[in-house]
C-alpha cells in the first residue's frame, strides 16, 4: 500500500527530500502543508493534511467510480495507530474483513 500512496503522490508532482523525508511540491518546490485534495481524470482521489511536509489526521482514498477505497489516521507520516486499523472497502462499498495491508 505505501509503495502506492507514494507513486499516486509523485504522479501529482510531490516529492520526498531530507532525514526525515518531508513532502515537497515540485510545482513551486515549497514544502507540503495545508488541506489536500487531489483528482485524476475528474474524479476525487485523495483528501487529507500535510502539517510540514508530514501527513497527519484523518485521510481518505477513494476509487475512480467514487467510492471509497480506504481511511485511517496519519501521525508524524505514519499510519496511525497501525497499518492494520485502516479501513479498506471494495469498489462495491462492501468492507473488506481482515485485509492484510501486503495484499492491497
């Protein structure tokens, strides 16, 4: 799964630099911060908060039909409390029950 947060991310023109890595805009080359909303093709794909170039709060990832693909909390870039208490769904909207987040 985060090997494809990160590639939806530098699809949208972020960027990763520093120890600890912090999110970068290549557009203007400023450091991420603020509300996030991210489309592809139209269609809402991403909505979160960078706080200093970290994800942090609740963010959520949706299907190209509009549904809803996943949601939980980041603290300090990590999914919090753990990778396991996100929630995945089908394009269905049905939950999926006891994902691993491997298999995603």
């Amino acid at each position: 799964m985060k090997k494809l947060i990160r590639k939806h991310f530098i699809e949208e023109g972020i960027s990763w630099k520093g120890n600890p890595e912090r999110a970068y805009s290549k557009k203007d080359g400023l450091i991420m911060h603020g509300h996030y909303k991210h489309y592809k093709n139209g269609s809402l794909n991403a909505v979160g908060t960078w706080i200093n170039g970290f994800k942090e709060g609740a963010w959520q990832y949706f299907y190209q039909n509009g549904e809803l693909f996943s949601r939980g909390y980041y603290k300090n870039n990590e999914r919090f409390p753990n990778k396991k208490s996100w929630d995945y769904f089908k394009e269905s909207g049905e939950k999926f029950k006891d994902i691993l987040d491997e298999e995603i």
